[in-house]
C-alpha cells in the first residue's frame, strides 16, 4: 500500500477516534505488578528496560550539547547503542537489547515534547533552564494497546519485550465497566514499592446528572480539618512517624555517593510513598461522602495558610480535598472575602472583633451563641441561597454590603407587615 494512502487511512482513524472521545470519560487505573510471582528473565527485563531507558535518555540529551547536531532528526531505528558511565566514571558503550522500538520512539518523544515545551515558555517570558541529565527513570510509555502491552487475562498483563505474561493485582477494577470501556495507552511505572501498571481508561460520559442534590457547606480549618454545615466534624491528618523520623537523621549522616545512602533514600521514598496513598486515599473517601451533594466551600489561600500554620497544613490534605472538588464535583466556590465566619445570619452583624482563637461565635448585636466552624458552613450555604454575588468570579464587596442590607431590610419589613396582620 501506497504512503499516501496508509497516511490517508491513520488520518481517518485518528479523526475518528477524537470524535469518539468528546463523548466519553478519562479515567487512570494502575494495577500493582506482583514481583514475588516474576521469573529471574522476567526481573532482569522489568530492571533493565528502565536501565536502558535512563541511558538512552542521558545519551540523547548528550548529543544535544553538540551544536553541529539536530537531536530532531534522530529517529529511533538509529538508537541501538548508547554511551553511559559506570560506577567508576568511566564511559562506555552498551546496546539497547530490553527496550522494544515503541518504548524509544516514547523516550525519544518525550525529550522532544520537553524541549518545545521549555522553548514555548521562554517565547512567552518565562525563565527557563535546561534539560537535566537524570539518575533514575521511572515511567515508560506503553503507547499501544495491544502491541506495546495486551491484558491477556484476569491477572495477567502482556508487555512488549517480556516474553511472558506478568501476574498483576488489581485488573478487577475495569469490572464495574462491563465491555463498555476503551483502553488506550499504558505507563510502566517504578515506584519505592515495586513495578506498576497505569492504565488510561475512556469510558462513556454519563448524562444523567442529579439536579436535585441537597446543598451542603464545608468549612476548611488547622484546628479542625473540615467541618460540614450539617455539623459532621473530620479531621484528617498524616503526621510524620517515627520511623520517618528515624530514616531522615540516616540519610542525613549516611556518607554522599555511598551505597548504604542510596539504599537509605530508596527505603524514605517508600515511607513517604504510604503516607501519599494514606492521604490519597482519605480524600476519596472524603470526596465519595459528598459527590452526593452540591458542595459550597470558601476559596480558601492555603498557600498563605501554609507559611502561618506550617505542620498542621502540611500534613493534611486540605489542598486535594480543594483541587478535587472543584475540578470534578458539582461545587460553588464563594470569595475569600465573603465573611463567612463574621457574619451573623440572625441579625445582619458583621462581627469583625472575632479572632482565630475564638472557637465559639458569639454576635454583639443580638447575642446569639453558634460553634464557630459549623456557623461558618451553615452560612456558606445561607449566603450562596439567599445573597446576590458571593461567588469567586462575581464578588465586589460594595454589593456584598448593599445586596445584605437589602435582604434584612425586607426581612424587617415581612416582619412588620406579620405583625400587623395578626
């Protein structure tokens, strides 16, 4: 078959395939690859194609110092060979034997997505350095279902370049979907815990969304982690261990470049591995909990909260618990300068006395006695109902002001008209 006719034809399917995706949902799965269940060819692959990967990315990148040369003419049925440096510094020459044609075209891709990148953000008055030599590669590209990787069972995943199967946990999570998904690409990952699978996964967009979800407030605090206007307190915290600790003042003293240092680094990185999943995982919990409701929150600077409160921020995940539920969840996001705290609903008062040690609220005006933090929740959900512009992008505090005197002045006025009725 002519080029022009199989470029005609990829054009097809590409077109088809980004009309395909404007109907569906992205998703990533990552599956764990069981490395007691892996042979001695099979550990030596898994090892050495991120061995290669790192050499052929650092030899690359070498080749760029050479002015003479233009790395995008470089194609990867020229890369059977790179230079690298062992242990003692010195250079040799070794051939690309574990990684498959499609894992350097990816290596390969990548260096040049990143150079355009960085040239795009300098035209655009960034300051931006250079592409750095690394010590450690850890995700390849599996571009191609089917022949870059194949799930070829319950269990059992087929990568290119492993002669047989590798045994996985985890692949039950596609079950939920039936037949009804699409696999699209796959990164091999290393992480401090082992070898992984990330999946990326289409599945289709469903339509059928809940109008009628009851609206729920949630106050975002150091001393208490949330607090929902329904008066649910939860915090969640991930505080450094001991052993933590222990593994930090290690490496700290261990000797640089040493082998005893690098194992140390690999087992801190494992650490600080479980206590993101411990995080990652309290926030799905967390999100799943309101997913079932339309969430008002306050934008909140927890940048800012970060430099004042330090620890308590940090170990917390006030940051993912914000990010995902702005980006995925039905959420209104009222101005930081709304006073949620300050205000007094009963009354109008905006009490500007009130200080972060104060746990309780208590209105000069009119005397009522509210907790603090479910006051603030409660009146998320009371000034998004009833107050015009409180939103992040429509807030101006001059008709903040005027759109609250108005409500309670009518407020005032039914009151009277009640009153004279009866």
């Amino acid at each position: 078959m002519p080029n022009t006719e199989k470029n005609i034809r990829i054009k097809e399917t590409y077109l088809a395939t980004k009309a395909r995706r404007e109907n569906q949902v992205c998703r990533v799965f990552s599956v764990k690859v069981q490395e007691n269940k892996l042979n001695a060819i099979q550990r030596e692959a898994l090892k050495m194609m991120f061995v290669e990967a790192k050499w052929m990315y650092n030899h690359i990148l070498n080749l760029s110092k050479d002015e003479k040369a233009d790395i995008f003419l470089l194609k990867y049925t020229d890369l059977e060979e790179a230079k690298h440096l062992t242990k003692d510094k010195e250079e040799v020459v070794s051939k690309l034997t574990h990684l498959s044609s499609q894992m350097k075209q990816e290596v390969l891709t990548s260096i040049f997505t990143s150079i355009r990148s960085l040239t795009k953000a300098k035209k655009n008055g960034n300051k931006v350095g250079k592409l750095k030599f690394t010590s450690e590669y850890k995700s390849i590209n599996l571009k191609q279902c089917g022949v870059s990787y194949k799930i070829v069972s319950k269990n059992k995943v087929k990568i290119q370049g492993i002669k047989k199967p590798l045994k996985v946990n985890g692949l039950d999570q596609l079950k939920r979907f039936g037949e009804n998904y699409e696999l699209a690409n796959a990164k091999l990952l290393l992480k401090p815990s082992g070898y992984y699978i990330a999946f990326t996964v289409y599945t289709e967009r469903d339509y059928s969304v809940k109008t009628d979800k009851p609206r729920i407030g949630i106050d975002f605090g150091c001393q208490t982690s949330f607090t929902l206007s329904d008066g649910r307190k939860i915090n969640a915290l991930v505080e450094e261990s001991e052993r933590l600790k222990r593994l930090q003042r290690k490496v700290a003293r261990a000797k640089k470049g040493s082998n005893n240092k690098w194992k140390l680094k690999k087992r801190l990185r494992k650490v600080y591995e479980h206590d993101t999943n411990k995080k990652n995982d309290m926030t799905n919990k967390l999100c799943s909990i309101l997913s079932e409701y339309q969430v008002i929150m306050q934008d909140e600077q927890l940048r800012a909260w970060k430099r004042r409160h330090g620890k308590k921020v940090q170990h917390s995940i006030l940051g993912r618990v914000k990010t995902r539920l702005v980006s995925k969840y039905d959420t209104v996001v009222l101005d930081r300068f709304v006073p949620t705290t300050k205000l007094c609903r009963d009354c109008g008062y905006i009490h500007k006395d009130i200080t972060e040690r104060d746990r309780t609220f208590v209105c000069p005006s009119c005397g009522v006695v509210y907790d603090r933090d479910i006051h603030a929740a409660e009146n998320m959900v009371w000034l998004y109902e009833n107050i015009v512009g409180v939103e992040r992008t429509e807030f101006k505090r001059v008709d903040f002001i005027e759109n609250l005197a108005i409500f309670f002045e009518n407020m005032k006025h039914e009151a009277a008209e009640s009153s004279v009725q009866r």
